[in-house]
C-alpha cells in the first residue's frame, strides 16, 4: 500500500477484509494458510506508519481474534536493516505462532521450504498470483 495514501488503519481494515473473505470458505477453515510476505519493496515510509503499540496490536488480534488456523508465515527477501524491527515483533507472540516463521533471504529459498505446487507462478510455481487471489 501507498504510505502517502494510506495509514495503518487503512492497512489493518484490508487485512481484515482479506481474512473476513478467506474464512468463508469451509476449506480454509480446515486446512488453514501458509502466508508469503515478500518484504522487497518495504521502504522507511510504510515502517515509520507504525508504532510498535499498533504492531502489538495487529499481531495480538491475528493471534486471538481471528479463528484462523496459522501454519506457516514465510518472509522473503526481508532487508538486512529490518531484521532487528522483526525480531522484535516476534517477542509479542506466542512460541506457538513464533516457530511457525521462516526467513529466506530470495525466492530460491522459499521453493526449497514451500512445494512449487502452491506457489504462484511468480515464485517459480505454476499459477499465477492473480488466479490465487
């Protein structure tokens, strides 16, 4: 999202919507979501949106406010300079959602830890993002 259109609400109510939308299908509330974030084009403006209060927050509400079943969130190309930012996130969740993360340093690394199969086709998988959306 654009950070000079956008504020962290605006973030946070698409997030909602998107999960809103995803738990009305039977399946998903079964199967649950493995997540990619691919954090490549993260910039100093969309960091300086939020406080870590708001960070606490959001991840405090997809803990336990959600019934989401969470199996894997992967992080993609996280920039060096915000690994101590996402480490420090991590500390506000429980072990249980902490272990389910996984950082790989490019799209190579992620096919060795998600099969091909699930990827979009712009990851080296076979479909693409926006059949999956």
């Amino acid at each position: 999202m654009d950070p000079t259109r956008f504020n962290t609400s605006h973030q946070i109510r698409s997030m909602q919507v998107g999960c809103e939308s995803l738990l009305e299908d039977e399946e998903n509330q079964v199967r649950g979501f493995t997540y990619i974030f691919d954090e490549k084009d993260v910039g100093l403006a969309i960091l300086t949106l939020w406080s870590p209060s708001d960070v606490a927050k959001v991840f405090s509400c997809c803990e336990k406010s959600i019934p989401m079943r969470h199996k894997e969130i992967h992080i993609v190309n996280l920039p060096t300079a915000l690994h101590a930012i996402f480490e420090f996130a991590k500390t506000l969740l429980s072990d249980k959602i902490k272990n389910r993360f996984q950082i790989h340093s490019d799209e190579a690394k992620l096919r060795k830890s998600v099969p091909v199969r699930i990827l979009p086709k712009e990851y080296g998988g076979t479909i693409p993002m926006a059949e999956m959306i």
